[in-house]
C-alpha cells in the first residue's frame, strides 16, 4: 500500500475531487494548508509598510492505495492540476506498513 498526499493550488479542489468521483476513489482526506516552495509567495503594502507574504494557501489531499492503483491516481493529480508554473504542487508517496478498518478490525488493503 501507498500513501499519497498532493499538494496542489486551491482552484484545483474540485477539478481533482470530481475526477477521483469519476474514477470511485475512495478514502479521500482533504486538508486546507499553508506553505511556501520555489513559488516564493508575494509582496504587499498593507498598512504603509511592504510585506513579504511567502505563506500562501494550498489544499492538501491524502490517499492511501493499492500498490497497482499508485499510477492511476499520481497521472490523475498530474493531469487536472498541472498549469506548468511554478506552484503547481507536489506529490509525495511514502509506504503503508498496515491499515487497521476499526469497524471490523481488517487489515491490510482489505481494509482500504
């Protein structure tokens, strides 16, 4: 199993969602988050003085998948939120160790 957390540009919330509907992604979790990256935020007026604002808002979705489902997802957050510039995101995987379905106790991807 595989854990996929994307980080992506706030309009890309219902692009994503509706694609990982279409697709019948289940165990969705998606997080409102802040960050900064190469995108390196703005600078502001606010108040007189000059602000550099490198904390900018993100969402953040959460999966954890099937090995064999890993390249379906990762192409389908590709797709629907790449622009091509800078602040487009990341997708980071990391490995599912076991998941425990604390209804029925199940484990591993029975589980899922």
């Amino acid at each position: 199993m595989k854990k996929i957390e994307a980080i992506v540009r706030p309009e890309m919330l219902e692009p994503l969602k509706n694609a990982f509907l279409e697709q019948e992604v289940g165990g969705l979790t998606i997080s409102q988050v802040m960050g900064c990256g190469n995108q390196k935020g703005y600078t502001d007026e606010i108040r007189g003085q000059m602000v550099i604002i490198n904390m900018l808002p993100k969402i953040m979705f959460t999966l954890v998948v099937k090995d064999e489902d890993l390249k379906k997802i990762t192409s389908i957050i590709i797709e629907k939120a790449q622009t091509g510039e800078v602040g487009d995101g990341k997708i980071f995987i990391s490995d599912i160790v076991d998941c425990i379905r604390i209804r029925t106790e199940e484990h591993g991807e029975d589980a899922l």
